[in-house]
C-alpha cells in the first residue's frame, strides 16, 4: 500500500503530496476510532457473557439441589 501512496507522491506536486497524507492521516485515525469502538463492544459482551455464564451455573446448581430434594421424597 506504502508503495502505491510512494509511487503516486513521487509523479504528484508538492500541494498533492500534503493532501494525500492528510486523507491517509483521517482514514487511519478513522480506523483506529472504530477500532476503539469495536473493543469497547467486546468488552461489553464478554461481560455479558460471564454475567450470564454466572446465572446458568447458579441455576444448574439449584436444579441439581431441586432433583436431590426430589430423590429424598
């Protein structure tokens, strides 16, 4: 990719050469805001995820003490 923006840069005027860095510049900071985004996501379902893995395993227990109770009768 580096290659292509050299190549272009080098055939380009001076005032090009500055907007074409610029442009690059907003679409990695672009890439990099998402990015951010997407990582606060995760973070957010793979709490949701533990939260939810947490209740299942208190209900499995509860179910196991229910049939243990259920064999006493």
């Amino acid at each position: 990719m580096m290659s292509i923006l050299l190549a272009v840069a080098l055939e380009a005027q001076p005032e090009d050469v500055d907007s074409l860095i610029a442009r690059e510049r907003r679409k990695l900071e672009a890439l990099r805001e998402a990015q951010r985004r997407d990582m606060a996501k995760l973070k957010t379902l793979r709490r949701r995820e533990r939260t939810l893995g947490d209740k299942l395993l208190g209900l499995e227990r509860e179910v196991a003490l229910l049939k243990q109770h259920i064999r006493t009768l």
